[in-house]
C-alpha cells in the first residue's frame, strides 16, 4: 500500500462527513441499516438454511431408521402371538381352543 492510501484509510470520518451533509442523517442510518442487512443478516440466514438441511437430513434418516425399526418388531410380535396362540390352543380343553383366536 502507498502511504497515500493509508492516510485517506485513516481518515475515513472526513470522508463520511460531506455524505452526512448531503444525504443528512436519516440517510447515513438508513444505508448503514441496509449495509448492515445485506451482510450479517444474510450471513446468518445461510447458516439457518444449513441448519435446517442437516436437520431434514438427519430426520429422513431417523424415520427411516424407527420404520425399519418399527417393521422389525411388528415381524416378532406376530411370530410371539403365533407361539402363545399355540400354547394357548395345546394347553386348553377341546371346548375352550376357540378363544385361543381371538
């Protein structure tokens, strides 16, 4: 950098100055609102977006992780029921195997 440059950088409030006469306060509040706007609150807006992805992600996975899950354990509780039915239909009196179906 030349030395000019790092006095104008340094004297960045008497650059200010003239926009503040002309555009008048509520102008230099208003760009800077804008400024302001268009760099943190987008910023932060495209670390919510990424947050809420992985969150999708992860929830599509778990879904898919309790069906499976789910699936699985619907298998043993029929397999369950049919050796209790069994049970149930070898232990009974020949008048009573009918409320072993229910």
């Amino acid at each position: 950098m030349s030395p000019q440059q790092t006095s104008e950088e340094m004297n960045w409030p008497s650059q200010i100055a003239p926009w503040i006469l002309k555009i008048g306060i509520p102008g230099v509040l208003c760009l800077w609102l804008v400024y302001w706007a268009t760099t943190k609150v987008d910023r932060q807006l495209h670390s919510i977006e990424n947050a809420v992805i992985t969150h999708q992600t992860e929830s599509k996975e778990l879904k898919s992780s309790v069906d499976s899950l789910k699936y699985e354990v619907q298998l043993q509780q029929n397999r369950t029921n049919l050796i209790l039915q069994q049970i149930c239909v070898n232990g009974a009196a020949l008048k009573d195997r009918s409320n072993c179906f229910r």
